[in-house]
C-alpha cells in the first residue's frame, strides 16, 4: 500500500494554502509546510511565540539560538518580518486575523472534534500550549497526521478518546493516505493516496466515508 511520507504529507497540504494567507504552523509535523510553500505566492507565516514574516528552515551550521518558532525549533525570517510580545501574538489568534492554522493531531472526529495535546498516558506531560487557541481562533484549520497509529488503528475516528483541544473546530484532514474535508453532513473524501480502493481507505478509517465525484 502506497503511502505518503510526512514531507510529501506536507507539501501536498502547502498547495493548498492560498496566495496572501497568514498562516500559523503547529509544532512538530506542521512546521514541515514551511518548506513548501509556492514560490509564487505571497504567504505569511505566524508563530505564537511572537513572530510574523517565517521562512523556511535554516541550511545548517546558519542557525541564529534567537531566532526560533514556538516549537523552539531555528527558523529564518523573510524580508518584513517582524517580532512582537507573546500577547499581542495570541491577541492575533484570538482576534480571528490568522487564516489558516495547521495543526497535527492524535485524533479527529467525523464531527471535527480535535484531540492533539494528551493521550492521557500516566507518563504524558501535559502541554496544550497555544493549539486551543488555534483551534477556535483560525478561520480555517487544517490537520495533517499519519492515517493510522502504529498498531493499524484508524486516528479518523467516530468520537475522540482523547482529552478535546476544540470542538468541532477541523475543516480539512491532511494523511499519509487521503484529503477528507469535514462537512456538516460527514467526511468527504477529495483524495486518495496511489491506488488504494475507496473500500479499502473506507476500511481501514472504520467511520463512514463519503467519496467525491473527483475522488479515486
């Protein structure tokens, strides 16, 4: 079974993100996205941390120990980026100025119900950081995770397990084996990974699937 690996996950998400969008990348898998961006757009990348204006990954051995995203992770900043207080960040997410979020997640509901900070583990350090702002602040979010976890069970699931980071709150669901839009009336398939069968997608998610018309 074909699958995508988190870099091409990534970059089939970037292609999706419109010229003149201002967009916050959640720690870990999203932060990838930054990479791959097109060239002939006009993108702004946000960080919760306090900064506007991200580009992609340092080269190494160029990376600046201040210059990093809320993910402590080096970062470079493009031509009118800037830097501000934490607050005035989180003023931005809660002021719905921020058109997409990219968040990564451990699991999503056929409702949108998002589940990405805890798993509820005796040994998890909680850290929610700014995802539930993110989530309820955005206009848009966009999830990007693995289909399944390493024990074959479906992260698509019918209700979350998981503790909430936001309540029906997910619009659009980036995997290494489809693109599910979250709709009113369920999820809507708009793209399969390589070869793999409707049914098969259908199977191994376990909740039900709706299939485009433009969907394999």
């Amino acid at each position: 079974m074909k699958k995508l690996d988190r870099k091409q996950i990534a970059a089939r998400l970037a292609r999706d993100i419109p010229d003149g969008a201002y967009v916050n990348l959640g720690i870990g898998l999203p932060t990838l996205v930054a990479d791959y961006l097109p060239k002939d757009r006009e993108i702004v990348l946000h960080s919760e941390n306090g900064v506007l204006g991200i580009g992609p990954r340092p080269a190494p051995g160029a990376e600046d120990e201040d210059l990093i995203n809320a993910g402590k992770e080096p970062v470079t900043l493009l031509k009118g980026g800037s830097f501000f207080h934490h607050a005035d960040s989180f003023g931005m997410i809660r002021g719905r100025h921020l058109d997409y979020c990219v968040l990564g997640a451990f699991q999503v509901s056929v409702h949108g119900d998002l589940a990405n900070w805890h798993t509820g583990a005796p040994d998890a350090i909680p850290a929610v950081g700014g995802a539930m702002d993110l989530a309820v602040g955005a206009k848009n979010v966009l999830v990007m995770m693995e289909h399944l976890t390493k024990d074959g069970q479906s992260k698509v699931v019918e209700r979350c397990s998981y503790p909430l980071t936001g309540a029906r709150c997910v619009n659009r669901i980036y995997t290494d084996l489809a693109v599910i839009d979250v709709k009113a009336d369920g999820l809507h398939v708009v793209e399969i990974v390589g070869e793999l069968p409707f049914d098969e997608l259908q199977r191994l998610t376990g909740v039900p699937l709706k299939r485009l018309a433009t969907a394999a």
